[in-house]
C-alpha cells in the first residue's frame, strides 16, 4: 500500500470518526470541499465549521472499495454504516481529491458524492 493509500484510508476514518486535528492537519489553508448538491465550502476555517458541524454521536464504520491515487489526484469509494439509537444509516460515497503537490502533499480540492442507500 502506497502513503497516499494510507493517507487517505487513515483520513477517511478520522473524518468520519470526528478526529478533526487530524483532518485539518492534511488540508491546506486554502481547502475548496464541494459536497455535490450542496454550497462549497473554502478555506481552511469554513472547513473546520464544517466538520463541526457533522459531529454525531453515531457509532460509525467506513468500508473502503477502491482508494486509487496518480500523481496529485486520488479518489476513495465505499460504504459508511452510522449506528445511531434508533436505526442505522448506510451511505455510499465517492471521493476526489487533489493534492497541493506529488509527494508528502496536502489535500487542496475535495468533491464529495453521497448517496443515502439506508433501505426503508
């Protein structure tokens, strides 16, 4: 596995486990998120609102399909399960991520695809 692989494995779970040092550690000032179907979010700052925002006390577990990188670009597909009190949510997503530089690089653009697959 690659360090990007790594990386990104690594920041998927702190993101949705709430570790938001860690997440903000590998973004940079100028982070662009763009949520498709909602408002971008940009900047550092408004990211960090942002996450806050998400917090939950849901019991969470990410399983990754496939998490591809090339040089500054790199996507991550899966599945996320929220236990909550009363059901569990299912989600799945898509990732796309540009990186600031090749090597040892920081997250700079994140467009993010998800799709609320919770059986009724």
């Amino acid at each position: 596995m690659s360090k990007k692989e790594q990386l990104l494995r690594e920041f998927n779970e702190a993101f949705i486990k709430g570790d938001h040092e860690f997440v903000l550690d590998h973004v940079t000032e100028n982070i662009a998120w763009e949520m498709v179907g909602t408002d971008k979010i940009e900047g550092k700052e408004a990211f960090s609102i942002a996450l806050e925002e998400m917090k939950n006390d849901a019991e969470v577990k990410i399983v990754f399909n496939h998490v591809i990188t090339h040089g500054i670009t790199a996507a991550v597909d899966g599945t996320i399960y929220m236990k909550g009190t009363e059901e569990t949510k299912i989600y799945s997503f898509c990732d796309i991520y540009k990186f600031n530089t090749f090597k040892e690089g920081k997250i700079k653009e994140l467009k993010s695809y998800v799709v609320d697959i919770t059986e009724s």
